[in-house]
C-alpha cells in the first residue's frame, strides 16, 4: 500500500484512533519544534507498514526515521518519545490538528521530488 495524499493518510490515521501516535508526535513538537519531519514520524509510527506507505507521501527521511535508520540522535528522540508516550497521561489534542503539518511535510517533500 502507497499513500499518495494526505487526505488518504488522515483517513487511515483515523481508523487506527491511535493516542499514542498523538501523544508521541506531541512530545517531539515540544522538543523538537522545528522537525516537522520528526514529529511527523511519531504520528505515523503506529501504521504497520508505515515507512513504505509514506515514502511517496513524505519522503525518505520519514522514511528512514520510521525504519530506526536515521541519524542516531533523531532515532533516540523517536524511540524515547514513543516510550514516554506509552506512560504519559495528557491530552494531546486531536487527529485533525496536524493536517498543516502533514501537508507542510508533503509539499516540502514533492518540491524536492521536483528538483531531483
């Protein structure tokens, strides 16, 4: 499975109904604020087959990051995220809040599919 619109991967996400996924990609915001491609990873983690599904989509750092072969520091923020994510109890808003973000990543991803 390839996604090749945000609009397709918002309605998976909301099928898997992961707090997790939110909790995780919130807890790289807060530390990682301008990563967007982090974060990003981190709502995404939860989908199985994830790094394929959005390679297209998001693009190969996504990508790498999804498959814990990214620059080790971003690996460990992910993995330590996720981690926390599973004892932490707050509220992380909801799916529908990281639609720009999504979009931003994406379109950031096909102007440089662009270039290539």
């Amino acid at each position: 499975m390839e996604l090749r619109s945000v609009d397709e991967l918002m309605d998976l996400l909301h099928a898997c109904g992961s707090e997790h996924a939110l909790r995780t990609a919130a807890l790289l915001r807060r530390g990682r604020p301008a990563d967007k491609e982090l974060q990003v990873a981190g709502l995404v983690q939860d989908i199985a087959q994830a790094a394929e599904a959005v390679r297209t989509l998001l693009g190969e750092r996504v990508c790498r990051l999804l498959r814990h072969h990214g620059p080790a520091p971003d690996d460990d923020l992910l993995r330590l995220a996720a981690e926390e994510a599973r004892t932490s109890a707050f509220d992380a808003g909801v799916l529908e809040d990281w639609r720009a973000v999504l979009e931003l990543v994406a379109a950031r991803n096909s102007r440089l599919e662009t270039v290539d």
